[in-house]
C-alpha cells in the first residue's frame, strides 16, 4: 500500500524534472491544502526530483539548461514553502548566531538556503553571505557580527577546498575555538570534515539543525566549565 500523498510527491518531483515553475509553485500551494508538511514536500517530492537531474547530467540525458530550469522550478516551490517554514521560529528567543554561504567558486545555492530556512525555524538568527563567497569574508562577518556557527557549502569537488580555506580564515582571525565551522553539500563527507578540522558536518538541512543545536550546546557546556 503507497502512501496517501504517493502521486502528489510523483507530480512534484515531474515538476523539477520538466524545468516547470508554475507547476513547481501550483504543487507547493496544494501541499497546504493537502495537509503535507513543508519539509515532507521538500524532502518526498522536489528534492528527489533535483536529485534526478543531476543523476541524469552524468548519464549526460540532460544538459545544463535543464539543470538551470530544474533549479528555477526549485526556488518556485521554496518560495511558496519558505514563508510557512521561517514562520515557526519568529516568536522564539535568539538559539544563536549563523554565519551561511556557499564556498568561493561554487553557485548552488539551494542546499544552503534550505539549511537557513530550517535554522531560522528553529530559533537561530542566519546571516546568509550568498554565493560564491571568499573565505576572508567569511571570517570577517563572523567577527563583525559575533557569530557562533559559519556554515559553508560546496556542490563541486573542485570547491571543496574553500572550506578548508574558510577554517583557516577563522582559525588566523583568531576566533577559534569560540566559532564553530561546520560543512556541507552533496559531495562532503564526515570524512572530508575530520580531515580539513571542521567541527561538524551534516548530510541534510534537519541535520544540519540537529548539529548546530548540539555545538549550541557543547558551546554553553565549554563556558560553564571554564
Ligand atoms: C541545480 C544544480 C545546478 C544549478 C544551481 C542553481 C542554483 N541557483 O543553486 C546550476 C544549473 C546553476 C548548476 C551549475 C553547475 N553545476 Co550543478 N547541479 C545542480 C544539481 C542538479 C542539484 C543541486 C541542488 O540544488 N540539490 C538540492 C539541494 C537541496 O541539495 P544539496 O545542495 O545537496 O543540499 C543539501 C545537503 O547537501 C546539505 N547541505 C548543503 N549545504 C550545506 C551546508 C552546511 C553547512 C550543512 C551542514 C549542510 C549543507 O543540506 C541540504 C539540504 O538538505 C546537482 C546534482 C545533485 N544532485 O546534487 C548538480 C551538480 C552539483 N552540478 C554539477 C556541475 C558539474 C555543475 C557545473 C560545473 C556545470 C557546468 N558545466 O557549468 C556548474 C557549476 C557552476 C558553479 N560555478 O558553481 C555537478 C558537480 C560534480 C562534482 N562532483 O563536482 C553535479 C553533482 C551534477 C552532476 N551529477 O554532475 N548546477
């Protein structure tokens, strides 16, 4: 027996695949209705339908247009979800500071942005750097805004290395330990993470929430001994 919502989750991920914003914003809207969770309707049906395109790019099935209206009917249906998502975490006090941004070179933004959204749903206050971001200013916004955690994606193996840069850059400005440095991105490993000394890493944005909750934690715990 498939789950009750099994065809809208089909027809949301057909909407990435076909590149189809309106379709992508249409399917979003009806979640409400239909009583599907935000996260549920990111999680079963537009993110399986990303993942599809990108398998499909390597079995070079689809090209780089595609991928681009992919990622156009994404934001879509995040545009939609998001409000309902952020809302959440407007009547809670402060969990900490978040530093966000996608490695120098790399222009994804989607997974990064999804991990904002979820932070700022639960409590945290997120500073989003965008794209494309140096690793100095990285380490400069986290001074200048007191920051607890920097958050940085990368979606390219090749970019993978301006989160090491961004561990020094923190590490040089002198922040370390107090700032956490945490990574992510499809092609990042717990592994990775160990081995350019970050502090933590997750597979996905709940994840990612669950991590920073508990370096929040251990944070506090680090104050209370000292
Ligand atoms: C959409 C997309 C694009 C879009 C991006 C649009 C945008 N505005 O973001 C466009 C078309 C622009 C694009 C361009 C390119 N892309 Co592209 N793209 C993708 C695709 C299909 C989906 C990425 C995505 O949004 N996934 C959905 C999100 C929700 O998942 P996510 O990003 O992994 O994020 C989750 C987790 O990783 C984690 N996470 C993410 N960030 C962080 C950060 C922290 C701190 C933490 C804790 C967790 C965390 O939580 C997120 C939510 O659950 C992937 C394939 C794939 N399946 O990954 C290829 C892919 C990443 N792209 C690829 C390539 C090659 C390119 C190009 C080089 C293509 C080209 N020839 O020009 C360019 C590079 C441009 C650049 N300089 O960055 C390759 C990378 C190969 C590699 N190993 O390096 C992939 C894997 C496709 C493939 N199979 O070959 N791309």
């Amino acid at each position: 027996m498939g789950c009750v919502h099994e065809e809208t989750f089909r027809a949301m991920r057909q909407s990435i695949i076909d590149g189809a914003p309106e379709a992508a914003a249409t399917l979003a809207q009806k979640s409400f209705v239909l009583g599907i969770a935000p996260l549920e309707a990111i999680d079963q049906g537009f993110v399986p339908g990303m993942n599809d395109v990108g398998e499909q790019f390597t079995l070079r099935t689809v090209f780089l247009p595609d991928m681009m209206a992919a990622a156009e009917a994404m934001k879509a249906a995040m545009n939609v979800l998001e409000p309902v998502l952020k809302q959440q975490g407007t009547e809670r006090p402060c969990a900490g500071k978040v530093i966000l941004g996608t490695a120098k070179g790399d222009i994804h933004e989607i997974g990064k942005t999804l991990v904002g959204t979820l932070l700022t749903a639960h409590g945290f206050q997120v500073h989003d750097l965008g794209v494309d971001v140096p690793s100095d200013h990285f380490a400069a916004a986290a001074a200048d805004l007191a920051a607890d955690i920097v958050g940085v994606s990368a979606l390219l193996t090749t970019t993978m290395r301006g989160q090491k840069a961004v561990v020094e850059a923190i590490e040089h400005a002198g922040l370390r330990p107090r700032v956490k440095v945490i990574v992510g991105g499809a092609p990042v490993t717990r592994r990775w993470a160990e081995e350019i000394r970050a502090d933590g890493y997750a597979k996905d944005a709940m994840r990612a929430v669950a991590l920073v909750q508990g370096l929040m934690g251990s944070h506090s715990d680090t104050i209370r001994v000292s």
